[in-house]
C-alpha cells in the first residue's frame, strides 16, 4: 500500500467512549486514539515493551500485521479474540477499537464515607516504571538527566527535584538495575524513592488522626484509594495531661516537655502505622506519605512548635497553612525520604481535625445550610452551607469519651453502649458491646441512662436526683446521691456499676458546652432550628448514639430525628480524602482560609447562653418543644 | 482647596532619572513616583512609619504641610533644605521631585573581572524588615500568616515556605522580638532566617571554588558586592591523591573513603572561610549562601555522590543541573539554614569550575571568536563565540602548578616566577615572589626557561638537551641530564635549583594534551588560528606568564601576543557572579546546557595531533611560523 498522505482517509471509531477520527492511513491505533481524545495507557513510550496499550479490533484485516512485540507479550489466545498493541498495529481501513478498562488512562473512583461521596483518585505519591538506554560515549548524558528525560518521554513529567541523600546513590542505583527502576514521585516533581524492576504497584498511603485521646490511622492503598488496614492507640500524650491545656501547661513547666510530647505522639503514630501494616502485611518502606489532621494543639506539638500561644487570648496558633516536613525529620515510620503532609488549620481551637471534618461532611459544598459537630474532648461546630460557613470550639470535655464518669469506660468490649430505664419498676436493659457481662458505661449510655432519667423524673431539670423517689436503686455513699444501674452480681467486675450525682453534672457542664455553641454559631448567622436542613454528628461514639435522648437531654437542636445523621469519624476521613485526592487536598486549603472562626469565649452571649443550657433539656423549654418533660 | 478630579492637572518631574506624570492634584509624590516609574524605597507600605522613602522638593508650598510623621523621621535642618517622606506630602501645584540616592529603588552595579565585566546585584538572598501588629481577639490572624502578610504589603514578597526549625521557634522569637524582626529569603519565597530588630545591613554570601590542589573562597557583601575578604588553603583531600583518578580509585578501593575525601573538601571549605570571616570581621552566622565551582569530581565528592562512573568511559556524572542543598546536610560552617549552591556541569571532565569560566570570561556573549583555557591539573578548553562553544577538557597533570618538576614549586614567597638566559653565556636572569633568594621554580618560570633553551639550542625539538653544549651549567646526576639554574650559594635552600630532562618531559606532555585539544576542538569547529580573535587565558598561574614564551613552547596556538589575555581566576570569580546575581546564574543553568562536549580520548584526530605536538613547538613548524627556531 502506497497510497500517499491525503490521498484517502480512514475513519476510526473508539469504543465505548465513541471518540472518532478520521485521518490518513498508516498511523498507529495509539496516536489516533491520542488524536481522538482516547487515552490509552503505556509505560514505555510507545515502544512495543510495556504491554500496557492492550486493545481489542474485530477487522484484523483492517489493520497491519502483528508484530514480534506483539506475539511476545499477548498470548496466541488473546491474539485470536482480537488483542493488538496499539503502539504497534497501524491502521489502513475503517476500523472499531475498542479500549477494554484496564489500558484505559482515567481516574478511578471511591467512595469515601458512608454517605455517598466519592472522590477521583489522584494522589501525590505516585509510581513510574521507566527504562532508559545505557550511556555510551555517543550518548554520555549524565544519569539524573536520564533519568528524568525517560520519566518525561514515557509520562509527560518534568519533575526536576531529588532528594540529596538518594542522588548520592543514584550512578549505582541505576547501574545496579540494568537501567530498569521505578520511580516514587512527590506531587509529580519530587524524586523520593528509586527502586530496581517494576515495583509500580506497590505504593501505599497513611492517613492519620492525632486526637487528643486517641491516634486512628488508615493505612491505604494508593493505586486503589482502598484502606488496607487499620490501627487505632491511645494517645500517649494522655499520662501527661488528659486535655490540650494540661499538656501545653505540662511544655510550659516542663524542661524538654515539648520534645516529649512530640516524641509520644509520634510513637503512638508508629505504633498504629505498624498494627495496621502487619494487619495488611504492607512494607512501611513503601508508604510515602501521611497525611495527619488533628486539634491544633496536636498539630503543634506533632511538629514540636511551641504552643503556649494558643492557650491564653488571643489564642493565636503559629501557622495555619498547610505543611510539608520530611519523614525522617520527625522520625515517622514511613519510608525517611516520604512526606508528612498536616492539613492546614483554621484557628487555635478549630484544628486540621475540623478542616478535615468540613472536607469529609460535603458541609463546604451543600445547598442546605447544615450544623455539623464533631464531638469529642473538644467539639468543633460548624453551621453554614456553600455560601457561607461559620466555625467555633468548645471546651466539652472527656466525660462523653467515659472519662470524668464514675463508671464510664470506653467504647471497648463489655461497655454499655444502649441503656433503658422501665418507666415505673426503674428495672435497668442495657446491651453491652460484646454482648458480655457489663463493665461499665461508654458515651452513648450515658446520654441514654440521663435522658431516660430525666424522662421518668428520676432527675429533675437541674439534673438533681428526685429524692422522694421509691426504689432501692437511688442510694447514698459517702452522703452522695447515686443510682444503681446493674448490680454486683451482674457486672464483669463483681462490683456495683453506678451514676452518680457528679457524674450527671459533668454531663451538664458538656451538654451546655455543647448546644450553646450550636445556639451562637446560629445566631450569629441568623438562623433558626427550622432553616438547619440536617443535623451532621460525627465522633467516635456517634454511632451509638440515641437521636432522641441526645435532643432530649439537650445536646443538639430539636430538630425531627430523622434529620439527625451520624456520619463517623469525619476526621479520619477527611484526612484520608486529602492523602488520596489532590484535589481534595487543595479545598482543604481553601476551606482553612474560607470558614470564618467564632471565640465563643470572647461572645458577649456566651455566659447566658451556657447557664441556660445547663438544665435539662434547658431553661428555654420552648427551644425543645418535641422531647419537654412536665417538671 | 477643593478642586474636583479631572478639574485641574499637576505636572510632577522626578529628577534625575526626568520621568514625569501629569495627574490630578492630591496624590501622594510615593504614588506619583510609582505612575511615574521612578521606584521610591519603602519598607513600612507608606505608613510614614520607615522613614526610607525621602524626597528633596525645593517648592514647599507646592505639597500639603510637613506631617507628624515626618516630623518624627526627618531633622529640623533636614525639613528645612527641603526634605520630605514621599508617602506623606501630597502634591498641590506643578512640581520638581529630587529623589536621593538612597531613596532609590535600582539595582547597584559591579564590576566583578580584571576586564571591565560588570554585574546587576540581585542576590538569591536579601533580608527585609517588617513591623507587624500584636495580635488580638479581633485580629487573631497565625504567627506565619502575619509574618508573610507583612512581607507582602511591605515589599510585596510572595513568599510561603519556612524551615521546620525556625517554624518551631517562630512563636517566640515574634513575641520576643515586639513583632519588629529581619526576615532573610532565599529566592524571594523561603524564609531561612528571623532575627529581632533590624540586621538588614548584615547579609553575607560566599563564592567558593574547589580545585584539585587548591580552594579558595570569596566572602562577599550581597548588598554591595563587595568581597570582603578571600581565604585560601590547599585541598585537604590532596593526601589521598594529587590528581582526581587517584581520588576515585580511593574512593572505589577504601571503606568510607567517600565520606572521608567529603569531609575533607568541607573542612577545606570551613577552614578558608574562617579566614575571611576573621579577615572581615563577619559573623559566620550572617552568611547564608555558599555558591561552588569545581570540576566534576570535586563536586560530586563534595555532595558525597557516587564518582567512580566519571572516571571510565562513557565517563558520565550523576548530574548535571545545579543542585541546592542546605549547609547543615553538608556541614559547611555558614548559617545552618543557608544554602549550599552547587554550580552547574557540562560533562563529566568539564564541570562546574568551566561553567563558572565560560561565564565569567563572557566568551559566551562574544560576536568574536575566541579561544579560552583554564589551565591547572586538569585544562578545560572551549572555543567558539555566542552562537555556539564547544569544549573539551585535558589532563595536563600538575606540572603548571610546579608538582612533579624537581625544583617546581606553588607560586609563593621565594618561588622563580620570571627567568631569562644570555644566550652565549647561558647566565640565568630571574625574579622570585616576594625578592628573595629562590627556593624553587613555579610555573611560569618553567615555561621561561624551557622556551630560552629552545630559543638558544640548548634543547632540541624532541627536548633532548644538547650533550656538545659548552657549559658547566648542564651537567650529569646519576646519569641524567640537568641544567643548573641556581647555584648552591644563591639558593634559599642551600641545594642548586636545576631543571632536568624529566622536567622537561613532563612539560611535554603537559603542552601537548592542551595544545591538542585546542587544535582538535578548533579542527572541529572549522576553525583556523586567524579565525580566533582572542585567547584568553584562566587559571592561578596566568598573570606571571609569558605569552611569547608560551607560543614558543607550543603550549597556545600561534597568536600575535597582543591577542593573548589573561583573564585570571575565571572559576571564582564566576562563582561570585553566580553568587551575587539571579540572571548570572540562570545563564550559568542555560550554559551548562547549551555548550557542547568533545570527548577528546573518542576523537580519531586526538592520538597524532598529541604525538605531534609534543615536539617543541610542534612538529608542524607551520603552525609557529612567528616563534620557529632553526633546529
């Protein structure tokens, strides 16, 4: 065939997108695909090698003949049902292509949360197997520059930085592979890691939340956006303070006390890192980033900057920008060479932990205007839509982690997650995580056993004990009021499991902390409970928790229950979405300069509208109209 | 007066650059200036709070009254010959605006080479001054945010990066500092310095070149230019090896002896610079750039890169773009969060020291043709002009440097730098480095004398002496021939000074490996010797040399003499350039890619162009035809 450019053209057709071309014949399949808007794979340039560019035409006569690349790396089976190499099979008539999905270039897709967002997969670490030509004296260019001339002929990357300690290595590096490695690239620039052979499908993730109670990492796969294992300790800052102002008190009076919380945080970190990498059984060497939330003040003393600043007004942080620091600088378990990313923070008691709960909630683009919280040992509030988001923090303390709570114990096996009190004989049912003999009451229970008080007038109002009530259960030790929800024969601990009279009033002291910053935030943006669209409740124990004994003890707004959702640990989450998503990562940002930051404590509301909310449900009843108690 | 806009103009001339608006009355002189094009200082956003801003106006009432502020920063006797802070007077009436040159915002010029090259000063790294305001609850804006805000209304600086350790401390040294401090950038974006108060006068940079035998340094001023003081030492690493083959097969052939040559060239490098900071009064702390020229061993042993591929064919280095380090990795004692710029190479025997010469040297900016050599241990050559160079590099061994000739010695007190023959009597006229008595001969003396005794028969064209010579100068030691220059008596050392066969050898095959490639890169470009319009001539040993002695030994193509220039230590000075200029090194980057390589051991033409030249001048006569001796 002879025919010259222009003579005649052919019209090719990609399936199942139905790009369409028509030209001269005599191109490859793969340069009309690229001239069609169909993105076929490849990793060698187009070179017959790589395999990647598989695509499947019925015509066969349509096409030019198979060529020796193309018998070694398809099987005589697969060359029967139609398989070609697009790099190599040229095209001389008519022809129907079709990309089978895996030699497709597109972004996968995953879903994120349990609420339906899903998010393109496009990380900053990414892999790159290239080949390069031996150096000869024709051809003596030097090896950084081979190096990333191949990254650049095979994938369009002009990456131009590599790390100092692996440039040393590099001439021996590559000699030793036969001039076959796979590259790690940071943010497609950055060179972190080379490795001999064809290791592209092994590069992993880590996502992190530093709480102040805790340390949860999701260690994930970065081809996939799958998280492949968890791990989850307490934090081990906690025997140095059990809130953030003990342990900035503790750096403030300690002599190398910010080196030890920093150095604590990063073991419980490691720690985590290594369950969930035996869970997965994943080389940490081939995890390149982590990306960590977390309240500022675990931001801070993860990167070891003074915090002291934050503590006292005007409660200004260092830094609220994001940040990149080397992992072998803070001593994180990953690969040395690999990136912690902190997301950015919006002010000094609205944290990455919050940035990452607004990311992960879809809050920052929803129409309706929704109030998120994220209730922990502080609670971060968000209310607000696309338009507009307002932020503030609350001091709510650990009592809803089971702390401060006589009897209160994590979400662990044998705690009491469910609690419901009999109207008239006060005869307490309860589930226990496990289904075991009870060890005590996490979170929800809590809420449940006061609600359920308040509800048969076990407690009045102001969250007092109705003495003249007729039940052993309601008993006095050491003068204090208590009641006794399982008794010793019943518990895993042959001891009595109780709530007290001060433990109700811790719950007070949180609940109030709670809805009065819900009730500013609202107010502050003029809003009603009828203009909240959803209430978002995300946390460790929000799954357990009883929507209607949350509203009834006045925790959150009375809204109708199935407006209230619970939506997980959005921290963790959103983190997650920022280790895999580039774009995720960059409305992080966005969102840490956009949502505006509410001092509660400087709010001349604040004062009236926490001692209204001491009562239960409150003082305003017609603020819960739908749960009031007769009192 | 309450003219409307657009009612009236004003005509405002800045002297002396005579730029001039014509605009509405009431605008600032700062402003007029800026519309103007006349660029006014200010660091303080035209608050009247920096006081740098000053303007002479003669016409007082032609601008609004003298302001507090102005009262504040100027003199009575200054306000009084007519000075005023730009920001502060606004124009009423037609007026005539003097800006001083300290007012003026233009970058100072210098002339950085022995011929008349001068440079623009715009550093990498500059220091600014901020003030900033005190946080508070109503302004509770981060630490860095405030910081970078700050850099950008004062001088509209973008800059977003900081050092993890300096982020630590950021929130102390802020407080500390009552939120006045110097910020020190490098590269207009990475914030690598905070110092309390105003320093901005404090900013130091180091050009350093590593030679084989020898480095030296230049402590430069980066707000003028100036080198304050120059360190020299002879290359630590010499002890493990003179040349740089040795140096690799140290390093292949010793455990750690990559590490042990690295630490070497960096205690060289602390060492000389200690010495000009000690020459100059200058705190090492205050410097905080080190740019470096060296070949292309020199500079990967002093990153601690692999070498041993440079050194066998296809003799290719691991890099050749330019490379930022930081101090600390490397240990050189300047600011430990200051930068370590290594200069770009061009190929693995032409390296960053002949960027740096093709850069100072301005051979490539030349209409003409010329011909450059820097000669030392190893002689980079380039010939060509703007449109295009070609280089090559030789091994010319250290005999120029007075290293394996009997009596050579470096060029200091008591060495022989100038000599000449009677040429009947054979009597030997000489001038030694600081006149003295002699105690050694440096290279250029050697050049002498081995052109007088081809000048005066005393040496045939193959070197040989001539045995029928009637003297007792020339004489037989162990059965070798020499030539006594200096007597016992004369001699600082109490032993003759003489030049033996061996030297003369030695010289040979020094001459020839740079006079061929010389020819070879010429032959290669198309060129004749008429073609060049000048050689110029790099390396220490340069300005004791004798041009006309130089051709006759062949050791330079046959030039009339007044072409021949002596352009000294190209290396350091390029490496200055780079230093204390962003556009020299960007032309650095372009020329390390542009100029093109010959591996001369690969030429066809290398072998018998060595072998002639290594007669006296050549056997070529023709090619001498101005210095040919009757043989």
């Amino acid at each position: 065939m002879n025919s010259h450019k222009g003579d005649r053209l052919v019209r090719i057709v990609f399936e199942p997108d139905g790009n369409t071309l028509q030209t001269s014949p005599g191109i490859s399949v793969f340069d009309a695909a690229y001239l069609a808007g169909t993105k076929i794979r490849f990793e060698c340039g187009g070179n017959g090698k790589c395999g990647k560019c598989r695509v499947i035409v019925k015509d066969q006569d349509h096409l030019t003949e198979t060529t020796t690349h193309e018998k070694k790396l398809l099987t005589p089976s697969e060359i029967e049902r139609g398989f070609r190499l697009a790099c190599q099979a040229l095209i001389k008539e008519d022809v129907v292509v079709f990309v089978p999905p895996e030699s497709r270039v597109e972004r996968r897709k995953i879903q994120v949360t349990g609420f339906e967002r899903s998010l393109e997969i496009d990380p900053m670490v990414k892999k790159f197997y290239v080949v390069m030509q031996k150096p000869t004296l024709s051809d003596f260019k030097p090896d950084f520059e081979r190096l990333i001339d191949a990254l650049n002929d095979a994938y369009g990357l002009r990456c131009w930085e590599i790390d100092h300690e692996l440039l040393k290595k590099l001439p021996y590096l590559l000699r030793n592979a036969g001039w076959e490695v796979t590259v790690t690239l940071w943010n497609d620039e950055k060179i972190i890691r080379i490795e001999p052979g064809d290791t592209s499908e092994k590069v992993y993730g880590l996502s992190v939340d530093v709480g102040t109670s805790k340390i949860v990492v999701y260690l994930v796969d970065l081809k996939t956006g799958e998280t492949l294992g968890v791990g989850s300790v307490e934090n081990p800052q906690t025997m140095y303070g059990e809130d953030i102002l003990t342990r900035i008190s503790y750096v403030i009076t300690e002599e190398n006390g910010l080196k030890r919380l920093q150095s604590r945080a990063v073991r419980g970190i490691n720690e985590a890192l290594n369950n969930a990498c035996k869970e997965a059984s994943v080389d940490t060497m081939n995890i390149f980033e982590a990306t960590v939330a977390g309240n500022t003040v675990m931001h801070h003393l993860l990167l070891a900057i003074e915090p002291r600043y934050i503590s006292s007004s005007p409660f200004t942080p260092a830094i609220k920008s994001p940040i990149n620091v080397e992992a072998n600088k803070l001593n994180i378990g990953i690969n040395p060479s690999g990136i912690i990313h902190l997301l950015p923070i919006i002010a000094g008691f609205v944290g990455a932990d919050a940035v990452a709960d607004a990311l992960s909630s879809g809050i920052f683009e929803s129409k309706e205007i929704l109030l998120l919280l994220d209730i922990g040992t502080n609670t971060e509030i968000f209310v607000g839509n696309a338009d507009d988001l307002l932020s503030c923090s609350c001091a709510s303390g650990p009592a809803f982690e089971g702390s401060q709570i006589k009897h209160g114990i994590k979400a662990v096996n044998g705690a009491i997650e469910r609690i419901s009190l009999n109207p008239t004989s006060y005869k307490v049912e309860y589930e226990t995580i496990g289904d075991v003999k009870p060890r005590g009451l996490c979170g929800s229970a809590v809420i449940d056993v006061i609600a359920e008080m308040r509800r048969y007038e076990i407690i009045n109002s102001r969250g007092m004990f109705n003495q003249t009530l007729k039940t052993p259960r309601l008993k006095k030790t050491n003068g204090r009021s208590e009641f006794v929800l399982v008794a010793k024969d019943d518990s895993a601990t042959g001891q009595e499991i109780v709530l007290t009279q001060k433990d109700i009033n811790e719950i007070q002291l949180a609940k109030a902390a709670i809805y009065s910053g819900c009730s500013i935030l609202m107010k502050r943006k003029g809003l009603n409970d009828e203009d909240l669209s959803q209430i978002l409740i995300a946390g460790a124990f929000g799954r357990y928790l009883d929507p209607e004994n949350a509203k009834l003890i006045g925790l959150v707004p009375d809204l109708p229950t199935e407006k209230i959702k619970f939506v997980g640990n959005t921290a963790i989450t959103g983190s997650k979405m920022a280790l895999i998503s580039k774009a995720a990562r960059k409305q992080a940002e966005k969102l840490s300069k956009s949502i505006r930051y509410l001092e509660l404590s400087a709010d001349p509301l604040f004062r009236s509208e926490f001692t209204s909310a001491l009562l239960i449900p409150h003082k305003d009843l017609s603020r819960f109209s739908s749960v009031s108690v007769e009192s």
